[in-house]
C-alpha cells in the first residue's frame, strides 16, 4: 500500500512530537566552512538499512551530487561499535546491522557556496539548504523527522519553515521538525545574526529575513513584501500555511529564486536597493517564487511529486511550472503597484517578448521538450543555448500570456486565466497528494472559463512557429511592433542642431573583457556575426584598422561603421588571425502600445485583463 505524498504541516502538529531519525547539528568548524551532521535512526528493524543523499533539488532540474563536499562518514551503534558498511552507488550507503540495532552515521559536510540552492558556512553564520546535506533512510522518508542545532556562541537568531519541536527552547540547541522528509528538505535554515522583522495578513505569520553586510530600509522592504502578499492572497482565495517565511539573501554576484512550501530564498545584489528598475526586478522576483507557493509546489504537473531524489524526474510541464509563474510575476507586480501600465506594457515587450525574439532556438525546439529535456538544457549552461532552444520560462510565460488574452476574448471579457488557476487551487485542496496532467490542466481551463482553446493551446506548446502576437493583441487594442530604433535629432540648446546620429546598428554577439582583451561568448544564429564566421571564443582584434581593447571600444567602432559598408574586422581563433567583413543590420527596438484607435469594448477587455 502506497503511503499518500503528504506536503502540509502547520506549527502546532510538531509540537511535543518524537522523532525515529533525528539530525543534530553544530558548527565547530564554521570557519572551515564545515558542519557537523549527526544522523541518528532508531527504532531500527531491518539487518541491512540503506540511506541515500538527493542528487537534485526539487525546483532545479539539475543532477548536482550534492554529497560530493560530505566526507569523514563514520557508523556504529548506540554503543560506539562500528558498524560495517558500504558504498552502493556514489550517493548510496549499505549498513549491515545483524542485531538491528539503533545507528548512528556522523559525518562532516564542506559548505562554502553561497546562493539559493546550497549551503554556506562561516565563522558569521550557516545558511543550510538541508536537501544538500541531510541524508535520507530507504523507505522511511515518511516518517517524522527532527533536526537539533547547536547554536555557535556567537549567532543569537535561528529562522526557518521547520517547525519548533517546544515552545520553551534551550539556549544552546533548538529542536525543529517536520511530518516527513519531503518536507525537512524543503525548509531551509538560516543561524546567524540577521535581520528579520514580521508581519500578519490572514491570520498567518510571515517572517522576513534579511542575510546580508549591507545597510537596507527594512521598514521599506517589509511594506512592499506584505503588499506582494495581500494581493496574491487576494488572487488565489487564501493561504495554504500558518507560516511562510522570506528569505533575502544580499550581496555581490548574488542573483535568482528557489521556492519551498512554506518559504522562499531569494538572492539579489545590492544593487536592488539603489534604483528603481533594479527594485522593480527584485520586487518581480519575489513576487514570482511566492508565487510558486501555489503553483508548482501545490499545483504542479503529475510528474513532480512524490520525488525520485535518485535520479531525474522528467516533465513535459514546466511550462505550467515556471511559465505561468514568469507571466504571472509581472502581471501581478503590476498590480501590487510596483510597475505603471506603460512600465508593464515595456517589460513585456523587453523581457518577455522581445527577449524571446533573440532566441533562434525557438524554431527549433518545442516548448514541451524544451521543459523535458530541462535536466541537461536549461540547467547545463551552454554559450550557444539560445540558437539551440527556447526557455520554459521566457516562452512558457508568454505562451501564458498569449492563452489568457485568448480566454479573455473568446469568453468575451467573461474569464481570464486567474478564475482556471483559482479552480485548480480548489481541485488541490480536495486532494492533493497527487499532480496534474496536461489534459487536466486543459480541461480545467476549457471547463471553468467556458471557452474551447485546446486545439491552439496545444499547437502553441508543441510547435517551433512564430507565435501570434499581432492576431492576439490586437484583440484588445494592443499593437505590437519590431522595429529599427528611430533615429532622433538632438539639439544644442533650443536652436542648433547636434549632428545627426547614425542608425543603431546590430552585430549579434555578446563579449567579455579578459586582460585587455575582447572575447566572444555568445554569438545569435544568423546574424551579422554569426554570417561574417565569427565564433566564440574568437578574440576581436580590430576594427576597420582600430585596435579593440574592450567592450566599449567594440561598439563604439561598429557604430561609427555604420549601414552603409561593411565593417573590416580583425580577430583571433586558436591562435591564427583572420580577416572577415560583417555585414551590420539595423538594431531591432520591441514595444508593445495601446492603440490609439482602442475601441470602448477593446479597452474594457484590456482593464479586464489587466486588473484583479
């Protein structure tokens, strides 16, 4: 009989609880950047117990053999007699246990990566990703689960989604919880001394904590996060947890989202703090892994959940997953307030649609397999991915983006995408131990909203053609428009005129500067670059007889060049110099506008569309 995939706790289920396999762990040699993990199992029945470490993170499809930084592993009893044991599998240990004894496995683990899917440590605190860390017992993942944390003298505050085993602590070692190991892993830790502040919508408790050297405007930063979380709970109806906490990690070179079931870790450069744009993103990003909440950690696609943490879970979904997340980040960041509708209107056209015009891939690749084969795409970095295929993400969420303005005309302003989401929130929390299948998914949407979109719908997620941008925005008075960028005349002053600019010009290849240096790294499918034989890794030399020492140089020089000839250029592959003339093209500008001929029954579809 299978044991139901159980993913929702609240506090009070944990408190006063016992626990059969218990993690304790300490920081003696935080400032080698190591933990010190002691997995206790008890209650043990069987002469050979198997335990295992994940191999990939749930949310990131990517096997990464987080066991790799474990080492020093030693196993014996309740008595200190050793155990014998062995390697199964790189991530798997075999423990003979003739007297079926109570085990004890102790090892230390090397955490010096810092980010929202690992785990780092130092002598300032321990940021603990516990799918990285914490082994599992073959069979008894659904068991309750405790981890003790013996807290260095130094660090006063611990945060974390786990839930308090005692509501009186000891000063040292705090005793969390969860009601399986599904969810022990997916509740990250924070022991430091941080920042964290709180505040209460619905009823339930939301924690903020703030990981960083830099000096911020929390009071500022908890008014914008609560209101990203009054207006989801106000999309979806109410909140699936009595606690949720956000974790805001800050630094340099610190980017990207990881969503869990009561909290999210979320990771931005200092730089979110300092202009409005960088804050609007950091506001997105946030917007979107809360999100995830709902979709994806609840209603997800058939495939994930319960996991396989051994080897990779493939789905044909993750346009549902990320797609839909990536559509509803800004539509609803837009609503929180923190994007006018003509800021909206530009981020859709500059980082949604216009971004995926600079994918050739996507002509090659369908949006379904590209999600499928996520685990060595997406997730394996690759300098030549966007003529290879188009993201889940980008596509996925204009996929979104183009059904709901379907689903809006169709019903004739009637429903929009939000009523079939809310829906399948409702079909979850009837029972949600299992996913959805596409078919539901279509189904729930043609159903609830009362519309046929299944055969475009489907054309859309398996085809590589041109996505019809014009056919669809046009229905609500939106023109979208790909353009050579005008050229504007500038003036001295209010009379004289500055000499005329040239046309904005197009090369297609992005370039890093190493030592003085101009490297390729990045070069578009038939473009200019790509046509003249340019490839990565080349070094640009010169152009038109100037020498290129960096990036500002290189675009300067081919804008000079201007459209009228071609621009000579001097590079290096592998050690031999060439010569290749390009053939430049006109910069391509993206905009996505009301038109000014909007009927009255056009303009109420798109306020419809717009607003919650």
């Amino acid at each position: 009989m299978n044991t139901p995939f159980i993913i929702e706790q609240t506090d009070i289920q944990l408190l006063n609880t016992t626990a059969h396999i218990k993690y304790e762990l300490s920081f003696e040699h935080a400032s080698r950047h190591c933990i010190s993990i002691k997995m206790i199992i008890t209650q043990n029945r069987d002469e050979i117990t198997i335990i295992k470490s994940p191999v990939w993170i749930p949310g990131s499809y990517k096997v990464r053999d987080m066991n790799a930084h474990q080492h020093d592993v030693r196993i014996h009893d309740m008595q200190g007699r050793p155990l014998t044991w062995k390697w199964m599998t790189k991530s798997a240990i075999e423990i003979h246990n003739p007297e079926k004894s109570d085990i004890i496995v102790s090892y230390e683990y090397y955490a010096n990566d810092r980010g929202v899917r690992t785990s780092h440590v130092n002598r300032n605190h321990a940021f603990i990703m516990p799918v990285a860390c914490l082994m599992y017992v073959e069979n008894r993942m659904e068991e309750i689960h405790h981890v003790s944390i013996q807290k260095n003298e130094k660090w006063n505050t611990i945060t974390t989604a786990l839930s308090p085993i005692h509501e009186q602590m000891s000063d040292n070692t705090v005793l969390y919880g969860a009601l399986n190991y599904h969810i022990l892993i997916d509740s990250p830790i924070e022991i430091g001394n941080h920042v964290c502040m709180t505040f209460e919508v619905a009823g339930a408790l939301h924690e903020l904590a703030v990981i960083t050297q830099e000096s911020i405007d929390m009071e500022w930063l908890k008014g914008e996060i609560k209101r990203a979380v009054e207006v989801e709970y106000a999309f979806w109806g109410d909140l699936p947890y009595d606690r949720y906490v956000f974790f805001l990690l800050i630094g340099e070179g610190l980017r990207g989202g990881l969503e869990h079931l009561r909290c999210n870790v979320s990771a931005v450069e200092p730089s979110a703090f300092l202009d409005k744009t960088s804050a609007q993103g950091m506001m997105a990003l946030l917007v979107h892994e809360f999100f995830h909440t709902w979709n994806v950690k609840r209603i997800r696609p058939i495939e994930l959940g319960p996991f396989n943490y051994q080897e990779e879970n493939y789905t044909h979904m993750l346009w549902l997953a990320e797609g839909f997340t990536s559509y509803y980040d800004d539509l609803l960041s837009y609503r929180c307030g923190f994007y006018s509708k003509e800021e909206y209107l530009s981020v859709l056209a500059q980082s949604h649609l216009g971004k995926l015009a600079r994918v050739p891939g996507r002509f090659s690749m369908s949006l379904k397999d590209s999600s499928f084969l996520a685990w060595t795409k997406l997730y394996s970095m690759s300098p030549d991915q966007h003529n290879q295929f188009p993201s889940y993400y980008t596509k996925g969420g204009i996929v979104a983006l183009l059904l709901d303005l379907l689903i809006i005309t169709q019903s004739n302003g009637k429903s929009k995408l939000d009523h079939a989401l809310r829906t399948m929130w409702k079909s979850y929390k009837q029972d949600g131990t299992k996913g959805f299948t596409e078919d539901e998914i279509i189904q729930c949407i043609e159903e609830e909203c009362g519309v046929s979109i299944r055969s475009v719908f489907t054309q859309w997620l398996n085809g590589t053609d041109e996505l019809p941008y014009q056919e669809i925005f046009s229905r609500i008075g939106l023109e979208w428009k790909e353009e050579p960028i005008a050229i504007k005349q500038e003036w001295y002053g209010d009379f004289r005129p500055f000499h005329p600019k040239k046309q904005s010009i197009f090369f297609g290849c992005a370039v890093n500067e190493e030592q003085g240096k101009v490297i390729v790294k990045e070069v578009e499918k038939n473009s200019p670059a790509d046509r003249g034989g340019i490839g990565i890794d080349d070094e640009i030399i010169a152009v038109n007889g100037k020498r290129i020492s960096n990036r500002n140089m290189l675009l300067q020089s081919l804008q000079s060049n201007g459209l009228t000839q071609d621009a000579e250029i001097i590079a290096n592959c592998d050690g031999k110099i060439y010569t290749t003339s390009i053939t430049l093209q006109p910069a391509i500008q993206y905009s996505l506008n009301v038109r000014d001929s909007i009927t009255h029954d056009q303009e109420q579809l798109l306020e419809f569309w717009l607003h919650g």
